[in-house]
C-alpha cells in the first residue's frame, strides 16, 4: 500500500480553479491507478475521476467532465485534479485514493486512501 496525502484546497469563488495535489509514498506508486473522490456535507462519497497507472487513460464523473483534468507525474510520485469553472455544488473534501487492481470509479475498489482536503466554492 501507499500513503497518500491530498494538498491544494481552499475556499474560491465560482469561476475560479484549483489544482489539488496528492503525494504517495513508496516505491510503488507507478503500480497503482489513482482516483479522486469527493464527499459533501450530508451526502455520499461519490467518485469523480480516475486515471490508469502509465496515466494513459483517465475517466471522469458527468458532473465534473470537461471541466476537471485528472494527471499524474510518476517521477513525482504524485497525481493532480486540475479543477476549472468551479460550481458551488464542488463543494466537498476532495480524497485521492490508489488501486493496485482496478481502474474504477467504485469506492470499495480502492484499498488507500487520504485524509482529504477541503475545497469551498462560493457563489
């Protein structure tokens, strides 16, 4: 398994963009596919992209498609959520996650996970 530790969040007006960060620990990180899920007040954690181990393939939840870009640098050790033209209803903490067997958008397929980091959009 990886540590993974979120960064980059912060409260921003509608319209705006952030890119949130996530650094994994380890050697093994180019082995896992990584995925970004967020979780607002009250309701469920619900997916919002994910990006294969080489990053040549990414998806993304309809909600945020066309708008967010999820990447990642191996060398780093790190994967990124580009987020632009940021609604209110982004509001959420933002966790990243990695898989060492599945390319997902289902939580439970995850098997690491963050601590989160808080994204506020105002209106």
């Amino acid at each position: 398994q990886v540590q993974l530790v979120e960064s980059g969040g912060g409260l921003v007006q509608a319209g705006d963009s952030l890119r949130l960060s996530c650094s994994a620990s380890g050697r093994t990180f180019s082995r896992h596919n990584m995925g970004w899920f967020r979780q607002a007040p009250g309701k469920e954690r619900e997916f919002v992209a994910a990006i294969t181990t080489s990053g040549g393939s990414t998806m993304y939840a309809d909600s945020v498609k066309g708008r967010f870009t999820i990447s990642r640098d191996n060398t780093k050790n790190t994967v990124y959520l580009q987020m632009n033209s940021l609604k209110p209803e982004d509001t959420a903490v933002y966790y990243c996650a990695a898989s060492l067997s599945h390319y997902s958008r289902n939580s439970y397929n995850y098997q690491s996970w963050g601590q989160g980091t808080q994204v506020a959009v105002s209106s």
